[in-house]
C-alpha cells in the first residue's frame, strides 16, 4: 500500500505545482476591430482592453485540482480498498461534474489536438489546464496505469454505468478493433498538424457523448453516441476500447507502468476464476493486463481469495493497513 | 427485504421506466414529426405575406404578427422538448437502475470449467494441437502376428555383421544396433544373425531375455520413458506414468496405445534426479514433469515428429566479428540434465543474441555446474570484471543478458538493441520479470552454503571448463600427472602414492585402490585389461553420468595412469546405454586423445600403448557388479561368478583385469598432481579424500556436490541442500541405492564414512543421496526398492531370485492393509537368509533396504498392519478429503482426471471416494492446503 500511497501523493503534489502558472498570466488583448460606439448606441463605449472574467481561471484551477484528486481517489478505491462501490460513487461524481456541470470540455481527448497544434504552430497557444488535463493522466499512465479511465473520464464513465450484462468479445475481434484507436490517433494527429485553413479538431467534433452532456448537439453525433450507448449496455466501453484516441496513447504508456491491478488481494491461483469477469476483455493469463486494464474494478470480485469469498476458515488476505 | 421483494421492486421500476422512457420517445418522435411537417406550410405562409407586405406596405403588420406567432411557437416547442427530453434522461436512468438491479439479482455470473479451460488452451496455443490429437493419426497401427510376420530388408543385419564381427562377443553390440534399426528384435533379423555369425539361437534368446533393454513386440511411433528412480518415485512418477496411460489409452496389458503412437515405459533412472520427476519421449527429455503437464508433453514430441517445432534463425553473418577482439565468454552448462531443464534452447537464444550485437563473444558449453536446482546456468565471464550467474534463464532472457554485458557494436546495432528491448517490453505488456532477478551471486546466502562445504577434486573447474575442449583441458592442467606418471614414475611408484593417498574404490564396496591395483600388477600374464565402470544402475545417483558427460578427458587421464601403473594395454569403458550424451563425449574424447598421442600406441612418446573401446550396457543393474559386468562384456547373461579366482587374476577372458568405477579413475590425476599427502589430509581416518553425491529428493538445493569424507549428513542435507522442500520435516536419508539403507533423521550427525555408514545400516555406494520428508513412506520406500532389486535379480541364486519375490510380495499385502501381525518378523527373517545365502553383491545388500526401515521407522509397518499410512501414500489405506480452508477455487476440480471433485466456485469442493484414484493431483494443485490425506 505504501506504493499506493506514493503515486497518489505524487499524482496530488503535481497538480498543485502545476495550475500556479495560469494565475500568473493575465490574458489581455488589444480591441482592433469592433463595431463604432455609435451603432451599438445607447452611450456604449469600448473598453480599451479585453479581460477575461478572473472567475474562468479560477475555475481552471479547480478542474486540474479536482482531476488529481478524482484521480488519486479512484486508485486508492481501486488498489487500495478494492471496491466497486465506492468506485461507482466516484464515477457517477466525475460524470456529474466533468461531464454534465463542466459540458465534456476541457477533456484531456481533445486536448491532444489542441497539444500537437501548439506544439507545430508557434502562433497557437493553450490555456495551461488544457496542458495539465493533457499531461496529468498519461504522467499517472506511467506510475499505476490508466487510473484516469476508471472513475474520472466523464466520456467512460457514462459507458461504464450504463453496462448492463456485459460479453465476452472474442479475443481476436477485440484485438483488431483495438488497432482501431491506433489509426484514429495518426488521423487526429494527422489533422491537427495540417495548415491552419485545413486543420479539423475531428475529436472533438465528432465526440459522441458531448452532445448528451450538454443536451444538445448534432443530430447525426447523438444519434452514434446513442448507438454507442445501447451497445454499451452489452459490450463494455465500446468507445474507451476500440475508437479513444486518448486511450491509445495511454495504452502505450501503461504498458510501461510501475504498478497495476493486480485481480487477487494476495496470493496468486491460477485458478482462473476471473477470466470472464471482465467486461473490457483486460484479463490474459489470468492477470490484468496493464495496457487494457481500465481501472474499472469489477475483477475483484470474482477472486476467490478475496474477503468476501473466503470461509472464516481461511485467514484473511493482509490489506497493508488500508 | 427479501430477495423476491426486491427482484420484485426492481422489476416494477425498470417496467415503470420502460413505459416513461419508450412513451417519451413516442411523444418525442410525434413532436418532432409534426414539427417537421409544418415546416413547409409556415414557410409557405412567410413567403405569402412578404409578397403581400411588397405590394402593399400596410399587410406588414400581419408579416410581422405572423413572424412574432411562429417565434413563440418555436420557442414554446424548444422548452417542451427540453422538458421531455429531460423526462427522457430521468426515465432512460431510472430503466437502467432498475434493469441492473434485477441482473444484479439474478446471481453471480461464474465461468464453467469449460470456459476456463477454453481460455487456458488459447493461452497456452494448444489448440491446434489439441484439435490433432482428437482426429487421431492418418493410419492406426496395432501389433499384431500379421505385423511381426511382415518382412523386413535384412541388408541393415548384415551391415552390423561386418561392423560388429561374428564372434558371440558382439552379441550384444550387434542386437542393440539391429534394435536401433528396426526398433524391436524382428524374429527375421535374429535368424539373420544366427545364419551369419557363430551366435546361437539360444545365446540369443539368453541375452535378449536379459537385458531389459531389449524388446521383443513392436513398438509406437514415439517411445516415452518414464523414470523410476528414486527421486522420481519419491516425487511422483507413478502418477506420471498412470497419467500417461490414462491419457494415451493404453490398455492394462500392454505398453502402446491402441493406434500405435506412443509407448510408454519405465525405465529405472535417467540420472536426472534433481529434476525429478522426469520423463524422456523419443529424444526429448521434460524435467518436473507433473500429471497435468503430461498432454504437453505429448503434443511438443507429436510437433517435434511433425517437422513443426519453431526453428530459430541462425546467427546473423558478419563479416568483422571474426577479427574483432574477444570480448570475454559465456558460459553454458549443456549436461543432460541441464539440456532437459532447457539450456539447448538458451544455448541457441544466446548464440543469436551475441551474433545481433556484433561482437565476439565465446559462448561457450560447460560441464555440469553442480547447481543442479537452478537448471539452466548461464554465466557471463569478461576479463577484469566480475563473474556475473543467472539461474533459471529462458530463452526470452538470452538478449536481455547479452545486452547486459556486451554492448553491440556501431550505432546501427546499438539502436536496434534498444527498440527491441522497448518493442519486446511492450509486446510482453508488463508480465516479463527483470533480468536482474534472475542473477545470482556467488557471495549470496544459499550460494555460498551451497559451495562452502564442497571440495572439488574429481569436478575440478565444474562449471569453467568445455569439456569436449582439449585444448582447454591441457590449459588446466590436463595430461600434466600421466606425463609426470609415464616420465618420472615407476609404476610401482604410483601404486605406492595411490596407497599412500589412501583411496578407496568409489564404487561403493570402498576396496583401497592401491591394493587392488598392485594385486593386478603382480598377476602374471601379459595381456591385462583396464575397465573403467560406468553401469551407474542405482537409482537415484548420476555421478558416474556426470563425470563422463562433464570431464571426458580427466576419465580418460585417469585410467591411462591406471593402465600405466598395473601394466594394462587395453580396455574397456561400460556405460549405460541411458546415457547417450556420456557415450558420445568419451567417444569423441577417446577419439581426440589417441589424435594427439594421449592414447594409442605411443602414449606421450613413451612407447608405451593403451587401446580404449566403449561398451554400451543394456540396461541390466546387476553389470554393476564385476564379475558380471564382465560376462557381459564376454557377450554373455550379466550373472555374476563366484569370487575367488578375482578378477585382479582371472577377469576379462580369463586375463587379469582391473576394475574400477569412474569416480576413481577421475580422482587420479588431481591425486598425482598434488601429492598423496594432501589428499590423504582431507577426509577422515579410514575414509580419506572426497566424495561426489547426487543429492536429490525432497532437498531445497539438488545437484551433484563433491564434498570431503567426514562431513556429517545433516551438514550435506540442511547447509548444501538447504534443508527440506516447502519447509516439511526432514525424516531420512536413502544412501546407497537399492543396496544401501535409510539414515533417519535423529542419526542425521552420523558422518559420510564407509565405515559410519555402514555402522548404521545404509553403506556410501555410488553416492546417491535421496533426502524423504514426513510425506514419504517408508514401507513404501523399502517397497519400491525391493521391488527394483526383485526385477533385476539375476536369477542364479534362489534365495535372491525367491527370497526376495517372497518379500515383495509381505510388502505389497502391507501396503495395501493386508498385513498379518507376524509378517514383520518372517521379513527379517527371510532378509538375513537372503544376505547369507546370496553369491554377489546385489543378492548380499538386497534386504538392506527393507532392515533399515524396520530397524528405525518399526512403527511405521505396524501403522500399516492396523490399516493406517501415517505418510499418506499408500493408496489402499488413504482417502481424500477437502478441509474448511477450502475457498472455492476450482483448482482441484479442473486438474481432477477422473471427475471426482464438482465445479462449485466459491464453495467448498467435495471428492467423490468413489470415483477418486488416490493420483493426488488435486492436493498438489490445491494453493490453500485445503485437501487432506485420511
């Protein structure tokens, strides 16, 4: 629990550092083109600068702090308690917040575009949350694997509680969708690094749950977001899995984390128990498998050495003082 | 609230959610509809009276009610679908709580084994494999008289003819080729080889009824040996075997399956004891074989016949790695028990990983490192650096441990080095371990016990040196003592320093060497005869094996001096036909040697003259003793002689003949080097200098150590060994094989002495050391080996040959709870009669086994005459029972073979007594203890 405990600290300790910087610059903008005073009439005058209303930063820096802590809760619910509860409570808290108070935006997907812009085009700058939303999960990705997925993305977690009676996705079709967020990710890379007049932000466009979170949105967009929806009640996550270009980049990077899920709270069975327990296909071997473990929880369940299996013959599994 | 109510509740509010949600989507649908068919008539009526207001600017005022009518009504239909659209999300959550609550309800879903397995196979890719195996081979083939009648092409008989030669010493040279040929003895090639040569039909029908190792019905396609040596009875090789013939189908009377693929036998032992239990399929040997991995091991020998086993690339070419500078070496232990822990294909995975650096790196292949346990060894050795030890290395590590050290050359390869290892960490997807935590240190805790207390005198440079390497063997001192023995010495000399060494024969009598050798001297006659005894036929012992396998040369070195001291010209080496790496590697070695004049005709250009032939055994554990090895030499039954006239008079053909066991020969040359003195310091009064074991059995640590006379068993079994596997309690020790005895526990101080030894009922033998915890039997034990000398009496004696048949058969009532109360004194009994009245070896040291276990572990035969097996293997007097720690893993359920336990997940498991075969499968796949022996 100790590394737990650790990543959690870290994961809180950066967010603090990092939105200090969005206070410091005040954005102030010259007014070039407006219309005259006299044909908005009614005695307007233009003010000489434009300011930003000081509310919206502090807002900023409330998202980025609220993500580290969704974050650093949901991998101490997940890792250290090991509950599902309680990781529904969380989600159903970030799902409320990040996606219907804060309407999906800023969401660390479509920052990716918004990254590589800045990045190849000197004159496109990003707000500072944009980078830390970017930045916070995959630097999380690195130390515990994707914690972001499990309770906080808004995006999965309205798949995630509408999951129903979850299958098992034949390996094989799971793994070729699964190239298919890969390619999504060249193409949005691919758009964003375009010239100015060709660049598309396609994430963010053709984001299927945005619609939902702000009750409103292209017709077309919500009728795939409901579609994404009603197969989600039977096949898990489908858009975290197979479409998230975001997830393809955290895929990559878990696979290189410090720690993991790990399904059993002690000892390793074999006993494979748990091998359809996961809806998200992230189970191989008998073990979690970083890259595609989303934090989700549901495995422990089904391990028979956990607590609420075992026999009050059996000693309990020892849960480092959490 | 019950169950029911709330199934009940849950099923009301989803129903109730259902309505709202799909009666909003109606209302939502019509809205929308009758929204857009308006659509066209109000723009029509815009269009009407714009036209109007053109015309006549006093109708603007209706365009513009009109416009303010049809903005309010679009508003007021904005705010009723926000209203629905609200009801909608509320109802859709609302149908969605409901709808999980009552799946909720419904129960946990839980994989079947079915399921489970399924998943198991994809992972392990046997699918494919498993699919053939159901289809079953093209053509079924069954041994028949039809099949035994074919005829055959007898060209191969005449080839081994002319090879062999006609005389009736060839005889068993010449049947094991024709065996090899046409994989049993054809009944048309024995009449072949009665027709050609001086053999007679009945010298044939003696021998090959003999020799265990031939077989005289047809066979499968692949033939597995399953090993019943004393390690891997101890540790299961019984369920192996039954496991096997469960698998294969293979009916009660007969050793092939029904189509004619697999044989299964067993064979005594394969010397591999430390990576028991161990089973060989044609030419494959799988080392900790347990029951379930069986299947596995009979599709890997189908794929490895199919032509279909994954080949590695070879090295990759290039061209400066022959003048680059040698970097340093790596280091490879390729005995047979490291080929059979899977160092063959390390060896290869490591070859390509040097040869994708580009650098020159000697890999190199070395005898057996003694760490038996760790199988396989690999070290990396760069001058000026310190030696680096991984244990337990796989082929996926080779890279990982090359790059470790060897850092490729030219940038090309440099950055090729680092996206694979980024590529392969990736693809592995977190589950790979660091190679790191494969590496051991010399100075490590378990190392150090491990190597402090040994001594190595006869597996001198174990572990350093190639020992197909002569070069590197001259380099370490090699030949230096034949050179000093044949230039500075009189034989008489060197018969006089082995006497001083005090060496005695390592055989297992411990007859001094000096003693026996200056009785060949004086032998008159002037053709003698050397012969260096390899038939390691012990269970349990692979020292012999070893040492031939590991230090060819040193054997060689060994008898030359031997030869050169009692005035021999020729001999003989007699090893097993078990071990074929062994025959291979003195063949070469002997091969090499005379090249270089280290044998031959002008030994050192001295003049003097050694010929070295090479007998393969067949499989007959009484050729261990002397008189019988030399029958079989002769061509004849191994039944031993009466002694006197010795051997040292009237050996082989009735000339003088010297024998001795491998061990000997090999600590020759160290013993001549460095004095006899130094030698005679080591060890203890009457014993002096060291002694190879094979520690195997129930021990943490095996292997093959060398340690010095006087070292205590329990030093041997708790330090080197460290102590017993999964912390059980240490209840014996088997020294000596099937003529040795058990050391209990509490004698465990007696010190490894001939004498001490045989003090308290066991004797050194070959050096087999089998370490029993409180879960072996040792009714079973002295079963198990009574029944191995039983087999392998020769039948010349009838109190070996009935005796011990009559003693078997006490033993297997006992075991089965049919003991009589007075069995145990007709035992002791019968044993003492058999040790009086026995001519030979074999016959004298039979009972030891059976005396010692009753001599120190009484209450255990008295347990089994009440009906109890206190260790829980005696399959008659046991059953299985699943305790309360059981926690529903299934474990016990999936590895059952005979469908005795039911899949309940997450509860506790029963076994059906019926059903159950006692395989015992089930407890060693149980991770909570939670199945007990009754």
């Amino acid at each position: 629990m100790k590394q737990v405990s650790l990543a959690v600290l870290l994961i809180l300790a950066i967010s603090f550092i990092t939105p200090i910087g969005s206070f410091g610059a005040e954005y102030t903008r010259e007014v070039d083109v407006v219309p005259p005073d006299a044909d908005i009439g009614n005695g307007y005058v233009t003010p000489p600068v434009q300011h930003p209303q000081p509310k919206a930063a502090w807002w900023s820096a409330v998202d980025a702090l609220l993500l580290a802590l969704a974050m650093g809760l949901s991998a101490w619910i997940v890792l250290g308690r090991r509950s599902r509860n309680w990781l529904v409570v969380l989600t159903v808290g970030c799902l409320l917040y990040f996606g219907f108070y804060r309407e999906g935006c800023v969401c660390p997907i479509g920052a990716i575009q918004n990254v590589t812009v800045a990045l190849t085009d000197a004159s496109y700058t990003v707000p500072f949350v944009v980078l830390v939303f970017f930045f916070l999960p995959l630097i999380a990705a690195l130390l515990i694997g994707r914690v972001f997925c499990g309770g906080v993305c808004p995006l999965g977690a309205i798949q995630d509680l509408v999951l129903l009676k979850p299958v098992q996705v034949p390996r094989r079709l799971d793994k070729a969708l699964g190239t298919l967020k890969y390619a999504y990710l060249i193409l949005a890379v691919w758009y964003a690094v375009a010239p100015a007049v060709d660049r598309e932000f396609i994430i963010c466009r053709f984001d299927p749950f945005v619609g939902f979170f702000r009750f409103a949105g292209p017709g077309n967009m919500m009728l795939v977001g409901g579609g994404l929806l009603a197969l989600g009640l039977f096949v898990g996550r489908p858009y975290c899995r197979y479409l998230c270009p975001y997830g393809a980049i955290l895929a990559i990077l878990a696979r290189f984390s410090w720690k993991g899920v790990t399904i059993t709270p002690d000892k390793e069975l074999d006993c494979g128990l748990c091998v359809e327990s996961c809806p998200l296909g992230a189970i191989e071997q008998m073990r979690a498998v970083p890259s595609s473990c989303l934090y989700c929880a549901r495995c422990f369940a089904s391990c028979p050495r956990e607590p609420i299996n075992l026999p009050s013959t059996v000693p309990q599994p020892d849960r480092g003082g959490v | 609230m019950s169950r029911d109510t709330q199934r009940l509740i849950a099923r009301l509010l989803a129903g109730a959610a259902a309505i709202a949600t799909f009666a909003t989507i109606g209302v939502m649908i019509v809205g929308y509809s009758a929204a857009v068919g308006r659509i066209a008539a109000e723009k029509q009526r815009i269009d009407e009276l714009t036209e109007l207001a053109r015309e006549d600017d006093s109708q603007s005022a209706a365009l513009v009610a009109e416009w303010d009518r049809q903005t309010e009504a679009s508003l007021e239909r904005d705010k009723r679908v926000a209203k629905e659209t609200r009801v909608l999300v509320i109802s859709a959550v609302l149908l969605l709580i409901g709808a999980k609550w009552s799946v909720r309800l419904g129960g946990r879903r839980v994989p079947t084994a079915k399921a489970i397995a399924a998943h198991r196979a994809i992972w392990e890719k046997r699918a494919s494999t498993r699919r053939r195996r159901t289809t079953g081979p093209a053509e079924a083939h069954k041994p028949c008289d039809a099949c035994k009648a074919q005829a055959i092409d007898l060209g191969f008989v005449d080839e081994v003819i002319s090879r062999f030669g006609r005389s009736p010493e060839a005889t068993i040279p010449i049947l094991q080729a024709v065996q090899d040929h046409y994989r049993y003895l054809h009944p048309d090639a024995i009449a072949r080889i009665c027709a050609l040569t001086e053999i007679t039909p009945a010298r044939i029908a003696g021998v090959a009824s003999f020799y265990t190792q031939f077989r005289h019905s047809p066979v499968g396609r692949h033939i597995v040996k399953v090993c019943h040596g004393t390690a891997c009875h101890v540790a299961g090789a019984q369920a192996i075997t039954d496991e096997l013939r469960r698998e294969l189908g293979i009916a009660a009377d007969t050793d092939t399956d029904p189509t004619g693929e697999f044989t299964v036998e067993q064979v005594a032992c394969m010397g591999c004891c430390t990576l028991a239990p161990v089973a060989q399929i044609d030419d494959a040997t799988f080392g900790h074989l347990s029951p379930d991995a069986v299947p596995d091991a009979l599709d890997a020998a189908r794929a490895a016949a199919d032509g279909d086993v994954c080949r590695p690339r070879p090295p990759l070419p290039s061209e400066d790695r022959e003048t680059a500078p040698l970097l340093g070496e790596i280091r490879i232990g390729l005995g047979s028990c490291c080929v059979a822990g899977g160092s063959g294909k390390v060896h290869q995975a490591l070859e390509q990983a040097v040869a994708a650096t580009g650098s020159r790196v000697h890999i190199k292949r070395v005898g057996c490192v003694g760490m038996c346990h760790q199988t396989p060894l690999v070290e990396t050795v760069i001058p000026g650096k310190p030696a680096a030890l991984y244990a337990g290395v796989g082929p996926e590590n080779a890279a990982a441990i090359v790059l470790r050290h060897f850092r490729p050359t030219g940038t090309r390869r440099r950055i090729t080095a680092a996206l694979t290892t980024v590529a392969q960490k990736v693809r592995r997807d977190g589950q790979a371990t660091p190679i790191t935590e494969r590496a051991i240190e010399l100075r490590d805790p378990p190392v150090a016990a491990f190597l402090g207390p040994q001594k190595h005198i006869a597996t001198e440079h174990c572990g350093q040196i190639d020992p197909t390497d002569l070069d590197e063997y001259l380099r370490n001192d090699g030949f230096k003592a034949l050179a000093h023995c044949v230039n500075d010495m009189s034989p008489e000399d060197v018969i006089a320093e082995v006497s001083r060494s005090g060496l005695r024969g390592r055989g297992g009598a411990g007859f001094p060497t000096g003693l026996k050798w200056s009785r060949v001297r004086e032998a008159k006659g002037e053709l003698k005869y050397i012969i260096c005894n390899g038939d390691e036929g012990d269970p349990g012992a692979f020292m012999d094996r070893m040492l031939m396998e590991s230090f060819p040369f040193r054997v060689i070195e060994g008898i030359a001096i031997a030869a050169f001291a009692v005035g021999a010209r020729e001999g003989y080496l007699y090893i097993r036909a078990e071990y074929p790496l062994a025959v291979e590697r003195i063949r070469g070695a002997i091969h090499e040697c005379e090249q270089r004049g280290y044998l031959g005709d002008n030994i050192l250009g001295t003049g003097l003259s050694l010929r070295l032939n090479i007998m393969e055994g067949a499989g007959a554990f009484v050729c261990g003793e002397e008189t019988a090895l030399l029958a079989s030499i002769e061509g004849k039954r191994g039944s031993p002689r009466l002694r006197p006239p010795f051997p040292a008079d009237q050996g082989l053909r009735n000339k003088p003949t010297l024998v001795n066991n491998v061990e000997t020969y090999t600590t020759l040359p160290w013993i001549i080097r460095h004095g006899a003195d130094s030698f005679a310091a080591l060890g203890t009064d009457k014993s002096k200098g060291t002694k190879v074991f094979a520690l195997a059995g129930k021990v943490k640590r095996g292997g093959l150590i060398e340690v010095p006379m006087g070292v205590t068993v329990r030093r041997i079994v708790e330090e080197i060994g460290g102590g017993i596997k999964d912390d059980r309690q240490f209840k014996a020790v088997q020294i000596g094989g099937p003529s040795g005895g058990c050391v209990p526990a509490f004698l465990a101080d007696t010190p490894v002495d001939y004498e001490a030894l045989a003090e308290v009922g066991a004797i050194m033998g070959s050096g087999g050391l089998v370490v029993l915890d409180d879960t072996d039997c040792m009714v079973d034990i002295a079963r198990y080996f009574l029944a191995f000398t039983q087999d392998h009496s020769c039948g010349k004696c009838t109190y070996c040959r009935i005796g011990t048949r009559r003693m078997l058969d006490i033993l297997n009532r006992i075991c089965e709870g049919r003991g009589h109360p007075s069995d145990l004194d007709t035992l002791e009994e019968l044993a003492h009669a058999i040790k009086k009245a026995s001519l030979c070896g074999l016959g004298k040291t039979a009972p030891n086994p059976v005396l010692s276990t009753l001599r120190y572990f009484r209450e255990e035969y008295e347990a089994h005459l009440d009906g109890r097996c206190p260790a829980g293997k005696c399959k008659a007097l046991i059953t299985y029972r699943v305790t309360d720690a059981c926690t529903g893993c299934t474990l016990c359920a999936q590895h059952c073979p005979d469908d005795a336990i039911g899949f309940t997940p997450y509860r506790k498991h029963e076994i059906d007594a019926e059903k159950c075969t006692r395989c015992d499968i089930c407890r060693t796949k149980c991770p909570e203890d939670a199945i007990e022996v009754v």
